[in-house]
C-alpha cells in the first residue's frame, strides 16, 4: 500500500518543486527562467453538465502542472517534458494545424495542447515570442483530474507573460484565459469538452469551492467547511474506449436538445430544461437519449442543492447528493466502471464518509470522497485495502487542500 499511504512522507511544498524545476531548465539552458503553474481539479458534483451549458462545482487540487519558460529571440517554441519523453517544437508562423511530426505516434500527446494554446492565443489577436519551456506535473494523466486543462492553462498564462518586456502588457482575465484553453483542446485536439476545467484552473481561489454556471460564467466561490476532508482515490484504471465515449455522450446530449428544440418550437440548451419538464421528454426521446438527458438535468439541479447545504454548513445533505450523483452516472449516463462503483461501494461503507462518488468524464479515473476530518486516517488504509483485496490494484490516495489558480511561482 505504498502509493494509498504515501501522503504520511513529508509534503514538498508548489515553491520547491518550482526551484526544482528552475534548476534543471538551468542545467540544461544555461539561463534562468521564470516558472509558472496551474492546478489540476476534482469536481465535487455537476459531472458531465458543462458541455450543456449547465452548473459545476470543481476545487483546484494541490497538485500542478508546472512551466520553467525563458523567451527566444526568434519565433520557435521548443518544449519538454520532466515525465515524458520526446519534444514539442514548431514556428508560430507556421503552427496553423497539427503537423506530421506532432500527429506520429514518437512525438509526445501532450504537444498537441501546447501547440493549440499557442495557435488559440495567436489567433485571438496576441502575437507571442518564441520560447523554450520545461514541462513538470504531479497532476496524474488519464486519472479525470484534469491534467490536460492544467497544462493548457500553465501553457498559456506562461506564453501570455512572456510574450513582452512589459508583464502587463498581454494580462487577461480567467474567463479569457479559459476560453482560449478551451478552443485548443476542442478545435485542436479534438475532444468536444466544455469549459469547467479551463475555468477551474484558472479561477479558483483557496479553501473554496467555484460554484459556475457553463453558459455564463458567472461563479461564485464557496467555503469548504474545516473539519471535512476531500479524500480522492485514483482506481489506476483507463478504460480504452473511454475517450470515444465521451464524444459519444456530448453528440447525444447535443441530439437530445435539437429533438427537443424541434418538439417544443424553440432552440433551448438542456440546462433550460427542469425535473418537471422531464415527462414530456420522455415522451419525446428515445429511451437512450431519455436516459443521458435526466442525468443531465437531475445533475443540474444537485448541484443547485449542493451549492445551498455548503453555504448552510450542511454536510450530510451535499454527501447524499454526491450519491446521488454516481448512481445518476452509472446508471442513466453509463460512465462508471466495475472499479469506480468498487472504490465508491468501499467508501460508502466507511464511517465518517458523507458522501462519494465518480469524478471526472469516467471509465476509469478517480473517485472523490467527502470524509469527515478525524477519520481520514482510517478511511485512507481501510478503502485502500479493500480495494486492492479485490481488485489486485494498488490505488493511489490523495487528501486533498483546497488551491487557487494559476499564477506565478
């Protein structure tokens, strides 16, 4: 059970690992940089909503990507990574679309998102230096935490600030800064994502939860009460066909909003629709799609509660609903997994637990847990043994503090 306990090592703090990094980029530039980093996230609820336009509530983890930059005199961005192998380069003059060298399969995945963040900035008006970037992140890849966001962000707030002698010059607000991370990974790389984890990494403040509504971007932040824990428990499973999955339920929630727009006369987004409205599309839609949208409309509305027992200090009320929320997806959205419903059945079990659930887009990835404070320790060992007993896996745990976003180290 090394990886479920390995939050007892003493914890080496965002500003070590940035000189960490600051000094390798040394050793193998010869010239200091400037580091940045953005957060990863889990989403307490509202899974599966943001590509309707519906409601969210992700914390940023204490877990980052980080970025060591320093610019270049020409236009090349030259990047790599601490964890993989392989480099990322490319002329901004010429970085329109994903090319040969960054779609083969010895060119490192992760290319793609710096590549896209840096054509989305260009493209919105910001004209960037070149730069060489050293890559580094504790953030788990495949895990539903958002790696992928993360490094956008980092990428772009980092491209962004060093993109002039005045560090004022190219400042943009979260909402911007999101939006064009967003485009990247939609029109880039592909995946049809909708825009909370963009957003979570680059607008959450500490200790605080980012209630926000996906059509407006309007937020407000909650408090996370102290003497909960937010445990989350990675199963170590990626399903393969998790991905294409995805796309499969954003088209379906996309389907079910233009038979109903055609049913009703007018163009509506599913997060226009109410728990009451959900008859008269059942009527409408086919059981599949009928299934994928009270998912996505129950959703929207727990969170709504959720966002009310957390202001209240009413913990019991926001577990039940995060139990809510996995039964939602597991059975209406079918985005659980044998390993996720085994890791969350273990945490229910669990005294102190108020509530557990999937997080993430599903088929694998993690779990989070809302466990009361002085039974962590317990739930830590207790759930981790379970679940290796039967699964044969060892998960890795995490408890988690509460970040802020992206910023400079």
């Amino acid at each position: 059970m090394v990886q479920a306990i390995e939050e007892r090592s003493i914890p080496i703090t965002p500003e070590q690992r940035g000189e960490q990094l600051r000094s390798r980029f040394v050793e193998r530039y010869g010239e200091e940089p400037r580091v940045y980093h953005a957060p990863g996230r889990v989403n307490l609820i509202g899974e599966h909503t943001d590509y309707s336009d519906g409601f969210v509530m992700p914390v940023a983890l204490d877990l980052f990507t980080r970025v060591a930059i320093r610019p270049r005199p020409d236009r090349r961005i030259s990047a790599s990574s601490e964890e993989v192998t392989g480099r990322c380069e490319f002329d901004l003059d010429q970085a329109g679309e994903p090319s040969p060298a960054a779609r083969a399969d010895a060119n490192p995945a992760w290319s793609r998102y710096v590549q896209g963040v840096a054509v989305m900035i260009e493209r919105a008006g910001y004209r960037l230096r070149g730069a060489d970037m050293l890559v580094s992140s504790d953030v788990p890849v495949g895990s539903g935490l958002s790696s992928s966001a993360a490094l956008e962000v980092a990428t772009a707030f980092a491209l962004l600030a060093e993109a002039s002698d005045a560090p004022e010059a190219f400042e943009i607000g979260p909402s911007a800064l999101a939006k064009i991370c967003l485009r990247a990974e939609n029109e880039f790389v592909g995946v049809q994502c909708g825009i909370m984890d963009q957003m979570a990494a680059a607008s959450c403040i500490a200790h605080h939860a980012l209630l926000l509504d996906c059509r407006s971007l309007h937020s407000r932040n909650l408090p996370i009460p102290q003497d909960v824990r937010i445990v989350v428990a990675n199963t170590m499973v990626r399903h393969e066909h998790g991905e294409g999955e995805y796309n499969i339920r954003c088209q379906e929630c996309a389907d079910s909003a233009r038979i109903l727009s055609q049913a009703r006369g007018t163009a509506l987004s599913l997060r226009d629709l109410q728990p009451a409205d959900l008859p008269e599309a059942g009527r409408v839609l086919p059981e599949k799609l009928f299934h994928r949208i009270r998912h996505v409309v129950t959703e929207n509305d727990r969170v709504q509660q959720s966002a009310q027992a957390l202001e209240a200090g009413d913990v019991s009320t926001f577990g039940t609903l995060m139990n809510e929320s996995h039964d939602s997806l597991k059975d209406d959205y079918e985005v659980s997994c044998p390993e996720l419903d085994r890791m969350v059945d273990l945490a229910r079990g669990m005294g102190g637990v108020f509530g557990s659930r999937m997080t993430g887009g599903g088929f694998g990835g993690c779990t989070v847990s809302l466990v009361a404070a002085d039974r962590v320790e317990d739930f830590v060992s207790s759930v981790a043994r379970g679940y290796f007993d039967s699964t044969g896996i060892e998960p890795w745990m995490h408890v988690c503090t509460a970040s802020s976003g992206v910023g400079r180290i």
